[in-house]
C-alpha cells in the first residue's frame, strides 16, 4: 500500500475529518429530538412507579396506594388471564431546548402470581414485535418518518432479600438480555446494611456471571484515546481520561442498589430528595447512600446515545438477521428471502392455556357438525341422482314400448 510523500504537498484527503464534523453541525437540528424507550421489570411493591418519578424528577405515573392494587382474580380477568400484561405511558421532557420523547414500558403482573411459568415470553415477545414492526418500516417506499418503539434499557427490578435471585429472576433476566440492553438494579437497598449490599450485590454478579447474563456496561474507549492523546489538546484528553474513569466506576457499581423518594426534605439550607427515619435522612443522590445517581447518569447523562446505539446496531441487527435467510441459487434466484412475520405467542401464558383449549375443543365441534352437515347434503345428492336416473329408465322404457306399438301398427297396415 502506497503513502504520500512527506515532500509532496497534500490532496486534501486529511480534511475529511472536519468535512464529517460541517457534515454533523448541519444536522444538529435533526437530533434536537429523540426517543427513549424503557422497559420497566420488577415485581410489584418495589417502587417502579417511585423510581420513574424521581430519575425524570416530575411525576409521570400515577402511584397506586395498598387499597387501589388489583387483586389476582381482578387483574387476570380485565387483561384476559395473562400473567404479565404492557402498559406504556408516553411524554416528552424538554431541557435547555432539548426534547425528550419518553415511552415507559410497565409490565404489571409479573412474579405476581402463584405460577409465573413462562412469565418472561410476553416480555420477550413485545421486544421482538416491535423490531419485527420497524423492520417492516424500513422496507416501506417511505422511510423519512418511523415510529420506533424498540426498548432501548430494560431495567430489571431485584428484590432486596440479601439472599440468591429467585430462578424466574434469573432466567428472565437471561432471555431479556438476548433481547435488549439489561441493567439490573437493587430496589429499596436502604433496607439492607452496607455489609449485607456488598454480600448480595458479589451474589448477584457471582449468578450473573455463571447463567451467562449479558448486561449492559458502558464503552470504555482507551484505545483510541491513548492513539489520539499526541494530536488533542490538554483539555480534551483530561475529559477523556475523566469519562474514563466515570465509565469503570458505573461498571464496577452493578448492579445499582437504589433508592426512590419523591419526597423532599431541607438539608443545610438545600431541598433534597430522600426518605426520613427516625435515625436520620437518606438521601436520593447521594453516592455515599446509593446508586440512583449513577444509574440517572448511565440512562440520561453519559450513555443515553450508547443505549440507542447499541439497540440499533446490536440487538436489532442481530434480529434482522434472524429474520432474513439467504436461499440457494435454486431456491431464489436474488439469494435473499424474507421470513413470514411472527406469530403472537400468546399460548405460551399458561393461564391462557385453558381458554386455548377450549376454543380448540370448539374449533373442532365445528368441524365435526360441518363436515356431518356435508355428508348429509352428499348423501342427499346421490339419493337425488338414483331417483332422476330412476325415474329417466322408466321414461325410456315407456318410450321404448310406444315405439313397439308404433311398429306393430305399422305392419298391419301393410
């Protein structure tokens, strides 16, 4: 491979870098907008709603009190006996001119019940859907504007029992993370001492490291900064080493151990989120209490890009993929052949599993009745054919015998 000349003078080739930069500047305005879809898991009583409320600090879902729950009868008959349901509450939060479109994807219902079989696939199936629907997008003639529901964080709630993950928390977190970007988090850690949060959170990494759970860390680009440390500036390669150093620590933090309050209280002289006790005031963001601030940070401020990045050219590539198979020459001749849609996988909710059956059971009464039905017309129709055929042998017989008589005048006559 040839290289220029030092004494040669330049081509200009060295200025694509800065025509890349015009080239972004231009296109600022097209990013003023974007969309963040968060998928919150986690069983009931851990404080979702809580932790929505105060990671955006505005109130965007309604808290429901101990009197307003559903029970577990009530619940399975308004959402047709399925185990986890969806439920997404759309706003938009703007800052210094910069909009925010949030879909917050709820999914009441899971590990509420006494069989939580399989309670994971609605889940994964909702994932799935809507890459399956933004693939069909792009296929469309029209692509300048495509609604884009694909998760792009799934939180995972765990409860704080300072023993081992239940095996539904371990296996749903193991399909979720083949789905999306998974960032587990301790819920209500305040009810766990320092010593005790230390022990669950080396349990927590000890499973996820053993079941193969892929979560999301953060990228740390050491590489390219040491490469490019000669040809920047002080400034910047301080701010490189600093994110750094940020990007270790919110890796060396997982799983978050959390604590929501959408209450505020004084603390020297400044209003602070937090929950009182009669001992003293935790509060919300502060790093000695826990994590929350590091996780709004992974979610908002440092890696709110890498999230979408990493749905786009990670997950959903891999489901595109999925999704298109190359054929033999034979087959097709343009090598290329795109899947039939996914069916919903409804059936897989065990408690749907009855009202299957029965619609299989009539499906196949049905059946039964029309296919007697036929045999009966069927039957009705030979009954018909041996009575006109009957009935044409008796009239050809009386022709027949017309033609005798005929004949039989005819000699006398001669």
């Amino acid at each position: 491979m040839s290289t220029l000349n030092a004494n040669i003078p330049e081509v200009g080739i060295s200025e694509l870098p800065n025509q890349i930069y015009k080239k972004i500047l231009s296109n600022a305005s097209k990013h003023n907008e974007q969309i963040l879809n968060l998928m919150i898991v986690g069983e009931s009583g851990l404080g979702k709603t809580t932790f929505i409320n105060t990671l955006f600090q505005t109130t965007l879902k309604e808290r429901q009190g101990a009197y307003d729950r559903e029970g577990a009868d009530d619940f399975a008959k308004k959402n047709g006996n399925k185990t986890t349901s969806i439920e997404i509450t759309r706003c938009q939060l703007e800052e210094k001119n910069f909009t925010l479109n949030v879909n917050l994807i709820d999914t009441p219902g899971y590990g509420d019940f006494i069989n939580n079989t399989k309670a994971w696939l609605p889940l994964c199936d909702f994932i799935d859907e809507q890459y399956d629907h933004y693939m069909r997008q792009e296929q469309q003639p029209f692509r300048d504007s495509k609604f884009d529901l694909r998760v792009h964080a799934i939180i995972f709630f765990i409860k704080p029992t300072n023993g081992t993950l239940k095996p539904l928390d371990v296996i749903t977190m193991r399909e979720l993370s083949k789905k999306g970007n998974l960032i587990p988090v301790i819920s209500k850690s305040d009810t766990l001492t320092r010593n005790e949060l230390t022990q669950f959170k080396s349990k927590i990494r000890n499973v996820i490291e053993e079941q193969n759970i892929q979560i999301f860390t953060p990228p740390i680009f050491e590489e390219s900064s040491n490469a490019f440390s000669g040809s920047v500036d002080e400034d910047t390669v301080n701010n490189n080493k600093a994110a750094i150093q940020h990007a270790k620590q919110l890796i060396e933090s997982m799983p978050f151990a959390i604590i929501g309050s959408e209450e505020q209280y004084e603390l020297n002289g400044n209003k602070v989120y937090g929950r009182k006790y009669p001992w003293g005031l935790i509060e919300v963001e502060n790093e000695a209490h826990c994590d929350f601030r590091k996780l709004r940070s992974l979610l908002l401020r440092t890696n709110l890009l890498d999230l979408i990045h990493s749905t786009h050219n990670s997950h959903y590539e891999y489901y595109r993929k999925q999704r298109l198979q190359v054929n033999s020459a034979e087959n097709n001749n343009n090598g290329i052949n795109i899947l039939p849609a996914p069916v919903r996988k409804m059936s897989h909710n065990p408690r749907f599993k009855e009202e299957e059956l029965a619609l299989k059971r009539y499906f196949t009464e049905q059946v039964k009745v029309e296919e007697q039905r036929f045999r009966q017309w069927e039957q009705n129709i030979v009954n018909e054919r041996i009575r006109l055929n009957n009935d044409l042998e008796e009239e050809q017989n009386k022709v027949k015998k017309l033609e005798d008589q005929i004949r039989a005048l005819q000699m006398k006559t001669k």
